[in-house]
C-alpha cells in the first residue's frame, strides 16, 4: 500500500516551496498535488526555476523514488494555479492537493 511522503504533505499543506534534484537536475518547485497515478508515487508541481529541457515557468510531474536532496524551503506560494485546459489530473489516489490561492 502507498503511503504518503510526510515532507511533501506537509510542503503542500502549509504552501511551502521545494527545491530537488530529479533527473540530475536542481528545480524550484511549488508542489500542488501529491498521490499515486499508474502504480507509482508522484508529485504534480510548478517549477519556477532551475533546470530545465522545457521553458519555465511550467507543470512537472515527478516519480518520488527518483527524486534526490529534497528541502522544503521556508519560502511560501499563493496556492493552486489554475490549469492551462482548465482540468485537474486524474490520480488513481490523491493524498492531499494544495488549497486554491486566498
């Protein structure tokens, strides 16, 4: 059974920012969603900043196992982001999603 990634929980419910390695690369991320989708752990954020093989600004969904040096950063967001087609991912399970901004 899954069980959710208490720093991540927490980073999401108190709107904190993470900064990661994943792929071998450093990213500044605003974790919005965390749960299982296709049988593994996953976080859906923002990345802000970092690096990156797409623009920035932009959504990355990250596999949990394969992330690396994980900190929440005393550094808050406003919330959930609205979605460019307006619809939210479907997880098989979502643990916790992070509140809409005030």
């Amino acid at each position: 059974m899954f069980q959710p990634d208490p720093q991540l929980w927490q980073a999401i419910e108190h709107r904190r920012m993470i900064r990661l390695v994943y792929h071998g690369k450093e990213r500044l991320v605003e974790p919005h969603d965390h749960g299982v989708l296709k049988g593994s752990l996953q976080l859906l954020g923002y990345q802000i900043a970092g690096a990156s093989s797409r623009p920035l600004p932009n959504w990355i969904r990250m596999k949990v196992e394969e992330m690396a040096d994980l900190e929440m950063l005393e550094k808050t967001f406003a919330g959930g982001r609205p979605t460019a087609s307006g619809k939210h991912l479907r997880w098989d399970i979502l643990f916790i999603r992070v509140k809409p901004a005030d």
